[in-house]
C-alpha cells in the first residue's frame, strides 16, 4: 500500500481516465474514440513493420540470387589487359582475412549466332575448378554442368532464357561472334567460331539468364586474344563489408588494379530499392499520425468532461503543471498500449508469414505469387531491428506530440468559471 501513496497522482489520474469506464453516454462514446485511437496506432504499427519486413525479405531474395552469379568483389588489371602474374595476385588477394575464395575469370561482349537469331551476350571465362570458390552457379545439379567446360573444346553454358530465346538445346551447334575481328585486305571483319551447347544454367534472375553465356577461361582468352584472365573474382566471408574489404584491397594492390564490389555493380537496383523502401516508410507512417492526432478530439472531449474534475483540483491546489501532466499521461498511455500492441502483431505476421500467407491461399483457392510469373512462389520476410526502432519511435513521439495542445488548454481550465455551474 505504501507503493502507491508514493506514485505520483498525475499517473493515477492520467491511468484512470484512460480505462475510464461507460458510466455515461458521453463517457462510453469518449472511451469508443480512445480505443479506436489506440486500434488505429497499432494497426498502423503493424503493417508498418509488416510491409518493411516483406520488402527487406523480397531484396535479400533478390540479392542472393544476383550474388549467385556476380561476385563480391572484382580485381581487374587496370588497363583492361591480362593478369601479369595471376599465381601472385590470387595469393595477395587470399591473404586477405575476410576473402574466402578466388577464382580466374575473362568478361567480353558478343554476339551469338543460331541460324537467323542473334542475340547479344556477355561472355564469362570461367575456371570449372575454382568456379566453386566464387559462385553458386556451381552448386546442386548445375555442378556437373560446369565441368564439361573442358579447354580446348569451345564448350558453352548458356542461361535458360538465352537458349529458349535462340531455341537452343544442350548439344545443339552456335556460333560466336567477337567484336575484336581480324584486319584482312577487305577491311576488319569480325573473329567468328562454331561452338556447342553442353549444358544450361538457371541462377533465378533474369538479367542473368537471359544474356550470360559461360566458356572455359583458357577458350576466352583464345576467342577474344587475351594472354590470360582479365581479372580476379571474390568471395567474403561477410558480403556486407564488400565496400570496405574493396578500399582495403584497393590501397594494397595500388593503381595497376581497379576493383569494384557488389553494390557498385548493381547500383542502380538497389538506389531503387531504398527509395522505394523509404517512399513506403513515409506514406506508412502517415496511417500512424492520423490515428495519433485521433487522440487531440479524444483529449479535447477528455478536458470538456473533466472541467470540474479539473476545477476541483485546481482549488486544491493542483498546478497547472500537474493538470497538465494527468492529461500528457492519458494520450501517452494510450500511444505506449498502441505501439506495444503494433509490435507484437507486426512481428507475429512478419516472423509467421511463410504459414499465414500458404493458409490464405488455401483459403481463398488464390495464388499470390504465381510460379510462371514471379521470380519466387513463396512471401519472405526478414525483420530488421534497424526498422523497427524508428518506427515505434515515431509512433512514440507522435503520440506524445498529439497530447501536447488538449493537456496545455486544460491546465488553462479557470477553477471559478467551471464551477459556476455545478
């Protein structure tokens, strides 16, 4: 009992007016638009977190599979020829704490010919014994595929919708055309080579499936006259410290080498990412702030009932201050159980919604993410703690924000006019 002679009677009051109960019409009617209040933070809460959670799930897939194909990081000579003394740079490059893996590679444009069809490709020499290192492309049932890239025997991996689009087969003959072409009495004239499909990729990302042929590194170098690999590609032990190990590597290797990391690769894709990412924060958080200033009309109602609840106070020698703190406590009350029960549902669907989205399908005989159509069948998600936290903030400090008008014109609330009446 001694606790609660020692809590502050502006929290006591600020409480019981929050749970205040429906002794009235006007009280019930009060109470309805609080907890609509409350009802309209958490949801807004919610599907804040659930919408950012899905987009960070849907980016990582993204990202995973892109990486599946590009590298980390990339070494290139930096006058654009061979690799002077390859053995020596992959020993410094694997020296490197962070690099767990290194493997050759050539990277040239062509154009690749089937009959009548021809489309324009990027070409990748690869090693199929160091591939492993350095790309997915090499693991599951695409391993085998890999290795019958033998040197010496022009082979090459084509992604699937290259092959569809160029109606090619495993086995069927192609001929490749490089740029580089030959000076003859008649005038330069393209370097050209029959070569056989032995096998096809599939990495999930179109961009990639679509233009990006693989040939054996030592077949590139002969095709498109390179004394060797042009560059290095690598593999992190921590993909996100990319930029970092590349200024690192950068400063060691000195100006012969260029190197270039993931996010530079692909910069463009994830600038449009993040702004769309942070357009959604924005209108998202806007649901959060209608339902926080909900609360000045509750507040308002709240401080025109309590006129002689708040007169009587003032007699007693409340201060303004205290009379505004029990109405400060009210809102922020009511904004705390919001955004605690926001969390708890955002998190709940964004940790589950690999369950919650199957059994909607299920119930409404629908698929969301058709398999002929998108890249994956199923919804991710990944919660982000970086996410989360400013948006209980926000919900925090608009709540706060809203209380602020109605519990300063309360403690303005003349004692002798309110009681005039009574």
């Amino acid at each position: 009992m001694a606790f609660f002679k020692n809590i502050p009677y502006e929290l006591v009051l600020g409480w019981r007016y929050t749970r205040a109960g429906r002794t009235t019409r006007r009280n019930g009617f009060i109470s309805f638009i609080s907890g609509v209040s409350m009802m309209g933070i958490g949801l807004g809460v919610a599907a804040l977190i659930i919408v950012l959670s899905v987009m960070n799930g849907f980016q990582k897939e993204v990202r995973d599979r892109m990486l599946g194909v590009v590298s980390h990081i990339e070494v290139y000579a930096a006058d654009g020829a061979a690799v002077a003394d390859l053995p020596a740079l992959l020993a410094r490059l694997k020296a490197h704490p962070q690099v767990v893996g290194a493997a050759p590679f050539i990277t040239a444009q062509a154009l690749l010919a089937r009959g009548e069809d021809m489309k324009g490709v990027l070409v990748r020499g690869i090693d199929p014994a160091l591939e492993p290192e350095v790309s997915d492309l090499s693991s599951d049932s695409q391993a085998s595929v890999l290795s019958r890239l033998q040197a010496g025997e022009f082979g090459l991996v084509l992604g699937r919708d290259l092959a569809s689009n160029l109606g090619v087969q495993t086995g069927d003959p192609v001929t490749l055309v490089s740029p580089s072409g030959q000076v003859t009495p008649a005038g330069v004239v393209p370097r050209m080579k029959q070569m056989g499909v032995v096998g096809l990729f599939s990495s999930g990302h179109y961009e990639y499936d679509s233009a990006l042929a693989l040939m054996h590194v030592d077949d590139a170098a002969r095709m498109f006259r390179l004394e060797g690999p042009s560059g290095v590609r690598l593999k992190l032990r921590d993909l996100h410290l990319a930029r970092a190990v590349a200024r690192d590597l950068q400063l060691d290797l000195g100006p012969q080498f260029f190197v270039r990391d993931w996010t530079q690769q692909n910069k463009t894709w994830f600038a449009a990412v993040q702004v769309e990412k942070r357009m959604m924060f924005i209108i998202l958080t806007l649901i959060v702030a209608v339902a926080a200033f909900n609360l000045v009309s509750t507040l308002v109602m709240t401080v025109t009932d309590k006129r002689a609840d708040i007169a009587i106070l003032r007699t007693l020698g409340a201060s303004p201050r205290s009379i505004m703190g029990i109405f400060v406590v009210q809102g922020a009350t009511v904004g705390v159980i919001g955004t605690l029960s926001g969390l708890l549902l955002g998190l709940l669907v964004a940790f589950n919604i690999d369950v919650i989205v199957p059994a909607l399908e299920k119930l409404f005989n629908a698929s969301f993410l058709p398999r002929d159509i998108y890249l994956i069948s199923r919804m991710p998600s990944e919660p982000l703690a970086s996410d989360i936290l400013p948006v209980a903030i926000i919900s925090l400090v608009l709540a706060f924000v809203a209380t602020l008008y109605p519990s300063w014109r309360a403690s303005q609330v003349n004692p002798a006019e309110a009681l005039r009446y009574e």
